[in-house]
C-alpha cells in the first residue's frame, strides 16, 4: 500500500495493501479501495463509494457516494481473468454509478476519458471505450463493447446495445434504445431510436463555422435521399466533399461495423 503523506483518508475507510494512493487525494468515510486501485494526484472519493479491482482513475476526478467502480463483468464469459478499468481526469462520476472491469474476449480494458460527467445511476459496461467530454445522464446504460466518440450525450433512461459505435458529437434524446451505429454530429431520438437529423445545437455551440455546417447539411441530405446504398451514398460524399465534418462522417461510414447504421428516415 503506497498513500501519499499529503492524502487524506478517513479511519473508517478500507484501503487494502497494494492500492497506490496519489498526492492530495481524499477518501471519505467508509469507502473501500481494492489493492489494484490508483487513484491519481487530487482525486476525490466521497463517502460509501468503493473503488474495486486493477482500477486507474486520472487527476482531479470526483467519484460521489455509492457508486461502485472496477466491479468484475456482468457477463457470463467472464472467468475471473485479470482485466482492468481506467477513468481519466477530471470526471464527475455521480452517486449509483456502475463502472465494470473489461473482458480477456473484448480487450481487456473498460476505457472512460477526461471530463467526463456520468449522472445518478449510469452504467458503463465491460470493454466500453468512453471519449472525452462525454455526458450521460441519469440512469442512462452502455452495453459491453460499446465505443463512444467525444462530446457525445446520451440522454436519461437511454440504453445503448452492446457492441454499437456512436460518433463524434452525436447526442441521444431521452428514454431511446440505439440498437446500430450512429454517425458522427447527428440527433437521435423515439423509443427505438432514429436518426433524426443533425446535433446543430451541439455544433454551434462548439463554433463550427457556417460553411461546415452547411456542407454537414448538404451530406445528410445526400446520405438520406441518394442513390445506392448508404455506404455507396457515403463514398460519393467522400469525393465531393472539402469538409473535414462531412470526411469524419465517411470515415465512420465506411469503417467495420459489428451493428449496421442508422439511417434517415
């Protein structure tokens, strides 16, 4: 067990031998931190939160109470093989939040980035690879293998299917089910989800300039209402563009999908 002289630790909480605990990190009252955890320099745990298995968290990041991070698979497969979860900087990890170790059959590693911010009762499972600025809100859920870009926002009471991509700056409405991959800067909204347009508002505020925003228009349009098959439609784009917005779009077409794309309507 390594804890810093300039860490703070509560009499109340566990700490088992082998966890490495970093400069000016605080753990609260009765919280437990298995002996494969680092926490790095500044970390926050509140009180009643456990931080369990070959666990990484980055600086600065607040794990808030009863939240249980690092915890083995939800997955039958799961054999007990040495796997590991790494949280980056700066997140907010709210109260209930399940964070799960990866699989030997999925990678190894359950991956979230830098400020992030995962609300009351979110989950994130195994072998998910989480971007950076990442919004989910309460009670929203990733399957395993799950790859989420950054900026992306899933709404509350969302579920997203194990093994589905969703890109850059997409945002999911509210009680949504995304069942295939979503491309980068779009909308998705309904109980089963549909691709619904663009996350203009998403785009603005994030200062992308007129021009891209009328090419990312025009593609939509293109991929919605074109000849031949949506990846087809993609590589047409691909050619014709000068936008760097609409070539991520064909990169992520026209990259290996487990899940198949939504499409517009």
């Amino acid at each position: 067990m390594a804890i810093h002289p300039t860490a703070r630790v509560h009499p109340s909480a566990v700490v088992e031998d082998g966890a490495e605990i970093g400069a000016d990190a605080t753990i609260g009252p009765f919280c437990m931190i298995g002996g494969g955890v680092r926490l790095g320099e500044g970390v926050e745990i509140k009180s009643h939160a456990v931080v369990t298995g070959r666990t990484t968290v980055g600086p600065g990041t607040v794990i808030f109470s009863f939240a249980t991070i690092g915890e083995i698979p939800q997955d039958l497969k799961f054999a007990g093989e040495e796997t590991e979860a790494v949280i980056g900087a700066r997140c907010r990890i709210r109260e209930h939040v399940t964070i799960n170790t990866g699989t030997a059959g999925g990678g190894g590693v359950t991956r979230v980035g830098d400020d992030c911010l995962l609300m009351a009762g979110a989950h994130v499972a195994h072998d998910c690879h989480v971007g950076n600025r990442v919004i989910m809100v309460n009670n929203s859920a990733l399957a395993g293998h799950c790859v989420l870009g950054d900026d992306v926002i899933i709404g509350g009471l969302s579920g997203v299917h194990q093994f589905v991509r969703i890109g850059t700056g997409a945002i999911i409405g509210a009680v949504t089910m995304v069942t295939s991959d979503v491309i980068p800067h779009a909308l998705v909204q309904a109980p089963r989800g549909e691709l619904d347009g663009l996350n203009l508002v998403g785009l603005k505020r994030k200062g992308v300039s007129r021009a891209d925003i009328t090419a990312l228009r025009a593609a939509f349009q293109m991929l919605k209402q074109g000849e031949g098959t949506f990846q087809d439609r993609a590589r047409r784009l691909g050619d014709e563009t000068e936008s760097d917005y609409v070539r991520e779009i064909v990169g992520f077409v026209l990259s290996e999908s487990d899940r198949g794309f939504l499409t517009p309507s």
